[in-house]
C-alpha cells in the first residue's frame, strides 16, 4: 500500500460546534466540528492507532477526518461532499488500488 502522510487527513483549524460528548483528557469532544472552509463533520469516533501510537490510515474509512488530539469526524451527510474529501477518496483508492495490483504494502 502506498504511503501519504497522516497530516493528509487532519482537518486544520477546525471549531467545535454542538453540544459536548465526552471528554478525551482534558478536553471536550464536540458532536460536530466545523472547518475553516464551513464544513460541517459528525464525531465518528477515536482514530485507530498501532502499537507504536502513531494513527493507523488503514483503518480510517473514506469520508472520516482525524481532528487533534486523534478524533475522527466524518463529513455531514446532509452538507454535501468537500475538496478535502475529494483529495482523500483519490489518494485511498489509489493505495487500495495499488494493493489489489500487488504493490508494495
């Protein structure tokens, strides 16, 4: 599978919008999340991570975004689709791609 680096899929400058979840340490987990461009996501979850810590790609699925300190959201449904997004579908599927033709892994 092809490599890219996890900052690929950080969403930058994001702010919390919606009511409080839950608590990662210190701090608040936001139902939902709203990026510099006015894209909305949905908290999906805590992003998978390996033995060494680091975030694991693999098991991160099309459409979810890691949001600091390791969240995932996933763009709202009910928005419509963002240029991030686009970019990481392409990248995704291409390493799938790149798996299925016998590529490096």
């Amino acid at each position: 599978m092809r490599s890219f680096p996890t900052e690929y899929l950080v969403l930058p400058r994001t702010s919390d919008i919606g009511p409080t979840i839950g608590y990662i340490g210190a701090r608040p987990i936001a139902e939902r999340v709203l990026d510099q461009w006015g894209q909305r996501y949905v908290y999906c979850g805590l992003a998978p991570t390996l033995p060494s810590g680091a975030i694991n790609l693999k098991l991160i699925r099309l459409g979810e975004w890691i949001v600091e300190p390791g969240l995932l959201y996933r763009l709202d449904s009910q928005i419509g689709t963002g240029h991030l997004q686009s970019f990481a579908r392409r990248e995704l599927e291409s390493s799938r791609q790149s798996t299925l033709d016998g590529g490096e892994e």
